[in-house]
C-alpha cells in the first residue's frame, strides 16, 4: 500500500470501516510510514474533538413533553374513532388517555427530581442557560446590532408589548452590543447583549409585578442574577464572574 | 385504532431517540425553533405511517424522516440549495489534506467548542448530515447510507470530503468569533 491509498483509507479505517485485510494492510503502512501515522493521529483528535457534549444539541424538554402529549392525544382525539362509539371502545380510549398522561406526569416528575428543585425559577434558569448558550452560537447573538440605545429600544416596539429599559454602559466598561428577541417562560421576552471585555452577557427583561431580593445562582461556569426593578424582571447571565456581573446587576 | 400498545411501542422505538431526532434537525437547520417544528411534524408522521414499520432500526426510520422534513422545509422556503454542486465523483481528490504545520493551534481550535460549531455550521448540508450522523451519532456507514438515500460509497467520500473541508477550516480558516 503506498501513501495516496492510505491516505483515503484513514476514515474508514478509524470508523473500522474496512475489511479485516485492508485494515492490516492499512495498519502496516501507518506503522512504517511516519506521515501517514501523523495524519491517522490528527485525524483521530478531529473525531475525538466532535463527540462532545457540547456539540451535541439535546431535545428541549418541552418538546419532549409535548410530544408525548401528542401521542396521548392521537389515542383519544381522532373523530373518526369516536364515530364507532361502542361502550367498550370509549372506555378504552379513555383508559388510555389515562395512562398516557400517567407517564407524562410520570416524566414530568423525573424532570423535576432531576432538577432537585421543581420551582418555577428552576424552570426559568435553565432556560435562561439555554438560551444564552445558543446565543453564542453562529450568529444567533443579536437581531439588531447597535451600541446605541436610541436603535436598540425602538427596534423592540411592534415587537413586544413593552419596552425594555435599554441602556449604554460603556463608560462603566459594559458596552451595548445589541437586541434580540427570544422566547423564555413560553412568552416572547427582550434579550439585551452587553459585553465586558470578553465576555458576552445577556439580559432577559420582561415585566413582572412581583417583588424580591436579588437572586444569584451558579451553574456550569455561568453566574445568573435575578432581579426585580420598576415592574420588570430581569434575568442576566454570563461566564463572567459573579463579583462583576454583581456590579453590573447594580448599574440596571 | 391506535391502540394503548401502538403508542406504548412508539414510544419504546421511536419516541426514545428524540435526543437524536433533535440534534439531526438542529444541524441541519442551523435553528432551535425550526428545528423543534421539523421534529414535531416528523414525529407526527411517524406515529401516522407506524403501523407500516417492520424494521428493528428505530432510529435510523426516524432519523431518515427527520431528514426529509428539514430538506422539504428548505424546498418550501427556498432557502439554501438542496444538492451541492460539487459532484459525488470528483470527491476523492481532495483527500490528501494538508499536515498541520502547527499542532498546537490545531489543538486550541479543537478545543474551542463555539469555533467548532461555527466551523462545522459552515459545511455544506449533505457534507453536513454525514459528519452530524458519523461523529455524533456514532452510526455506522450502511445506517447513514440509509438515512441519507446514497449508497455506502456516497457516504464514505462525502464524510472524508467533510473532514477534509473541517480540518481545512481549523487549520486555515478564520471565522468570527
């Protein structure tokens, strides 16, 4: 085997691809031949780097519940079944149904022992987390990029119901970076991106009448606060440390 | 009817690799909400069209749905080409990527998740799905080949071409971070 047909063989080697004879022939060359063992290794670190969590993208839990819905409902719900109205299929169906939501509930309740705590705020932050974390991804950052907030603010009316209080912090080190519209607590919410050096934080701000203390939480190398201000509730995160996204929270 | 037991057995073969449903429609769209409607039309079609699953591969019937729903939803919205140009054949020249005159940056990008996705999103979509379905699915050849409708050989080239064009991209690219 010389250079160029080992070369064409290393995916479908390392994939063990190949069949028993073209995987030794293959093996002998890369032991001997010093390039084609190097690019064997790189190719195998490219295909480790992949089979990362990270990369791989989880069904929302909300689908997941939803789905699951769905397939109840498709037991009960097909008017053309309920024609056949016999006593026995109606109880069955129903009967169903039942069980079915039993395993949604049964589901809902695994999620919530999952989470430790099933509060509503729970439900929330990991959302929050979700969503920023997708922000980060390909230009999903912000809708309207703008450093100024006489663009940002006005870009949400006709959008939203409200309006975000939308500042630049730029002289405390926070910058404005832009707006985006997002979907938290099955409701469309105002995303803000500011920036300090690095680090990207979004602010999720929505009205809400209730009033509390700040909340701080941590969780997979993000800092969240929660804050209640003027009726609006705001929701910010970021991988900056907690100290400063504090400082931050207080400029809002 | 559907039947308590059909959608007991729906769940047990084809509900269970809704993580997998997701993901697939998730590269594929490049999208969250997009991706989370092709799943759900897919789903609801799989449920429709259960009764006429004999085979033992859940997964990949499911897979192979997904698939159809994320590519007639580009049909619908005319919003990315469907076939790339490139032909099957001229596949296998490109194989011979060039060594890595630095490692240690290789090793960074690897290392760099975000630049990774971006580096993965801006692959074509049919160099895409095989990447997606051989790195992160960890499916063998035949099961993509019928996922994706291409013979084995198809899949083959195609997922060395996306390596290639990967590597390519963490070695010389320079995307925005």
């Amino acid at each position: 085997m010389n250079c160029s047909e080992a070369l064409k063989l290393i995916g479908a080697y390392m994939d063990r691809e190949l069949d028993l004879r073209s995987a030794m022939e293959f093996e002998r060359h890369a032991g001997q031949c010093e390039k084609c063992g190097q690019a064997l290794e790189q190719a195998k670190m490219q295909s480790q780097a992949l089979k990362n969590d990270q990369l791989y993208h989880q069904a929302p839990s909300s689908l997941r519940t939803r789905m699951s819905m769905m397939i109840a409902d498709q037991v009960v719900a097909k008017p053309d079944e309920r024609k056949s109205s016999i006593r026995s299929t109606i109880s069955m169906s129903w009967w169903s149904y039942g069980l079915s939501l039993a395993s949604v509930a049964a589901f809902s309740l695994a999620l919530s022992l999952q989470l430790g705590k099933p509060s509503a705020d729970m439900q929330i932050s990991e959302e929050v987390m979700s969503s920023h974390v997708r922000s980060l991804m390909e230009g999903h950052l912000a809708d309207v990029v703008s450093t100024d907030q006489h663009t940002v603010k006005p870009w949400f009316a006709g959008r939203l119901a409200y309006s975000p209080p939308v500042n630049d912090f730029s002289s405390q080190g926070y910058p404005l970076v832009g707006g985006r519209l997002d979907y938290i607590d099955q409701r469309p919410v105002s995303a803000l991106i500011y920036r300090h050096n690095k680090h990207i934080i979004n602010v999720y701000v929505w009205p809400d009448m209730a009033q509390g203390r700040a909340e701080t939480l941590s969780r997979d190398g993000f800092n969240l606060i929660k804050v209640s201000k003027s009726g609006m509730i705001f929701w910010i995160i970021s991988d900056l440390n907690a100290a400063e996204l504090k400082d931050f929270a207080n400029l809002l | 009817m559907p039947s308590i037991n059909k959608t007991n057995r729906f769940e047990m073969t084809i509900l269970i690799h809704l993580d997998a449903a997701y993901n697939l429609a998730r590269w594929l769209m490049r999208h969250g909400p997009d991706a989370e409607d092709v799943v759900q039309e897919a789903c609801m079609r799989a449920f429709k069209y259960f009764d006429s699953f004999h085979g033992n591969d859940g997964k990949a019937w499911l897979l192979s749905i997904v698939r159809n729903a994320c590519y007639s939803r580009f049909q619908q919205n005319s919003q990315q080409p469907v076939t790339y140009t490139l032909d099957d054949g001229d596949e296998n020249e490109d194989q011979e990527a060039p060594m890595s005159e630095n490692p240690e940056a290789i090793l960074s990008r690897l290392q760099d998740i975000l630049y990774l996705d971006r580096a993965i999103a801006t692959l074509p979509i049919e160099f895409r799905e095989v990447l997606i379905l051989r790195e992160l699915e960890d499916l063998p050849y035949k099961t993509i080949a019928d996922i994706a409708s291409i013979p084995v050989g198809t899949v083959m080239s195609r997922l060395s071409r996306a390596r290639a064009m990967l590597k390519q991209q963490l070695t010389q690219g320079d995307l925005e971070s």
